[in-house]
C-alpha cells in the first residue's frame, strides 16, 4: 500500500557533463516507501456508517495493491465482484455499470471523468449519493450527487462552489457525525411536532366542550396565556437541547418521500391529546360534584399543566420509557419544568393571583390527585412503547 520510489546515486569526474541524466553512472541505493496513512478516526467511522445502513464506496486513483490496502485499514472489503477499475468501467455500458456498482466497494484507478458514471449509476439505481472531492475534475460529479462534499482544506474552489457542503477539516469523520447530528435534529423536530399537536388538543377540547356541556367555563384567555408559557419554552428550548437516542446510529436510513410529520407519528400524537382530554374531562366532572365552581376550575387547570409536563417527558424518547428519560440529562427541561410547577403554585394558593384566575383554594390532597391524573394520562402510551420495543427484534 505505499507509493514506492527508487533512489539511485552517481559520481562524475570528468570535465564534460553527460547529455542526458541516463548517461551517469548510477548505483542503485534502495527503495522508498511513501504511505499517506488513515486518519484515526476512519476505521470507526466506516463501522459507524455501516450500523446505520449508509453504504460507503472508495474511489481512487491510485492502483488496485494500494487502493485494496488502504481499504482494509479503512474496514472495507472489495465485495463478491472484486474491485472495479478504469479500464473495466471503460468497457461498461451504463446499464453494466449500474449493475456492478450493486455489490462493488472499491474503485481503483478512476480516471476524475469517470466519477460522474458511478454517481449518476448509483443514483439510477434509487440510492441517495453523498460524493466527496476536491479537484477540478471532480466538480461535475459534485454537482451529480444529491450531496457534493468538497474538502475546505486542500479542495479548490471549483470544488467547493460546485458541492453542497464543505469539510473544514477534510476529513471523512465529519461526514459520518454531520449524519449523527441530521438525524438528532430531525427525531427532535418529530417529538416537538408530536407533542404540540397533542397538547393542544386538551386545551382546544376543555375550552369548548365544558360551553357545549353547559357546563361551567374552565379555560379563560389567561388559563391559555399560562398554559402557553410552558409550551413554547418546551418546543423551542427543551426538544431542541434533547440528546441524541441510543439508538440513532443503528437505524436504517428514513424514506426520503415520506413526510417530516404525518401517517402513525401524526396518529398517535392525536391519540395522546385525545387521552389527556379524557382524563382532564373526567377530573372537571369529578371536580364538579364535590367542590365549588373555583375549585373545580382549578383542579382542571392543575391536571392540565401536569398533562402537559407528563407530554413533555412522555415524547422525549421514541422506544425509552418515561421513567428512564428522567435520568436524560437535559437542564432546560429542569428549568421548564421547575418554572411551570412554581407559578402554579403561586396561582393555585396566592389569594390576589388565585382572584385573577378564578380559581378557589385547592386542597393539597386534590393537587396531588391532579398530579397522579396527569400521569395516568400518558400511561397508555408507555405502555405501547414497551410492547413495540418487544415486537421489535
């Protein structure tokens, strides 16, 4: 695998120089042995890449002896085809071509020209083709690729201008982490879409169906003004700082033509509001009988807020039950949280505050009831979670 040289040495002692250099008399010194070695980090990020189904093929220059030995440092194998070089892909009909690169790992010899033939073969074939480069040449299969990355550090600025990302540090790692980071980011725009759908579906039910009822009003203006102050802080600071999922890098790639939010995702986020509705509806008629119309109001209004704590923890893990995201470290969550269960603390038992909000004095029992209510309202989902966990080997 190394770029070998032979270095010769010779002596002239005339007055007349010799023509040409071959003239000389040499004497063979030995040979020397270039190696361009892998970063460290290359092996593991390979392996990472495979665990997560992204298929990753090596495109060189260089010859078949080096380009094989480099790839078994890099934990890639040449397939059941063997490596493909650029004197076979020249003799490759585009259909041939797309046909080999199925099951081909490494190319050798690869004339820049040539790359654009296994981007657009790759891409026939229905995959979604992140290229890299750094050259000129490279600049037509860069602008090919779904993805064209050029190298920040040595790639030329044809490269750069044609590629739709550029790596500060050149380095293949970088890729393997920005995939890391992508699916990170997308699993917490799915939680945050999931879980504003869901609670506001309580809020939405528990302001029209006590009217339709004829029962009591429950939520005012302000009841939603406060509801909405734990809200926005949890969609746009909570999920946003949520820490990737055990699991992210070991799952295959998403259909890229399935929407961000919708089908089962959009399903159970309003199977979720729909449970918390229940359960503050049954709270508000429970209440209803047994304290006054203040109290009543405020117990609801409790089992909200805690409905909606109880949301927040519930969506923070796809698989992961709520009892273990408690001990995911996110200190915005605390704070959130910290923050919601002090002001409705201060709403439920300051007098002035209380007034403003038409609550009554809450008994202590009652709050403690509406917290086990809000929980009961996601238990249904938990349990869902560990039967899926189950069904999936």
């Amino acid at each position: 695998g190394l770029r070998v040289l032979a270095v010769a040495g010779g002596r002239f002692d005339g007055e007349d120089w010799p023509a040409i250099e071959h003239d000389f008399d040499f004497e063979f010194i030995g040979l020397l042995g270039l190696a361009d070695p892998l970063r460290a980090g290359i092996p593991q990020a390979v392996t990472e890449a495979h665990n997560a189904g992204i298929r990753v093929v090596m495109i060189t220059g260089d010859y078949p002896a080096t380009a094989l030995a480099i790839a078994a440092q890099a934990g890639l194998q040449p397939g059941p085809h063997g490596l493909l070089t650029g004197d076979e892909l020249t003799h490759l009909s585009d259909t041939e071509l797309q046909q080999r690169m199925g099951s081909v790992q490494i190319c050798a010899r690869i004339a820049p020209t040539q790359k654009l033939r296994i981007v657009q073969a790759l891409k026939a074939a229905g995959g979604v083709v992140a290229m890299t480069g750094d050259g000129v040449n490279d600049a037509p299969a860069l602008k090919a690729a779904h993805v064209g990355v050029a190298m920040g550090g040595r790639g030329t600025d044809v490269a750069r201008e044609a590629a739709s990302i550029v790596l500060l540090d050149d380095n293949f790692a970088s890729i393997v982490g920005a995939v890391r980071l992508g699916r990170r980011i997308f699993d917490n725009l799915r939680k945050s879409m999931s879980y504003i759908l869901a609670v506001h579906v309580p809020i939405a039910g528990m302001a029209l169906l006590p009217v339709l009822l004829g029962w009591p009003t429950v939520l005012f203006p302000l009841h939603i003004a406060f509801l909405e102050l734990v809200i926005d802080p949890a969609c746009s600071m909570v999920f946003e700082n949520e820490p990737a999922e055990s699991d992210v890098m070991q799952r295959p790639p998403r259909d890229v033509t399935q929407p961000l939010f919708g089908g089962m995702a959009l399903g159970l986020a309003l199977l979720q509001g729909l449970g918390a509705l229940a359960v503050v509806m049954l709270a508000t008629a429970w209440g209803a009988g047994q304290l006054t119309e203040g109290g009543m109001r405020a117990l609801a209004f409790a089992v909200l807020v805690f409905t909606n704590l109880a949301l927040i923890f519930s969506n923070r893990s796809r698989a992961g039950s709520l009892w273990a995201s408690l001990w995911v470290p996110n200190r915005t969550l605390w704070m959130v949280v910290t923050a919601a269960l002090g002001l409705l603390g201060l709403v439920l038992y300051v007098p002035w505050l209380a007034s403003l909000f038409l609550f009554d004095a809450l008994p202590v029992s009652w709050l403690a009831g509406a917290a086990g209510l809000g929980l009961a309202s996601v238990l249904w989902f938990e349990l869902l979670k560990i039967i899926k966990c189950k069904m999936v080997p």
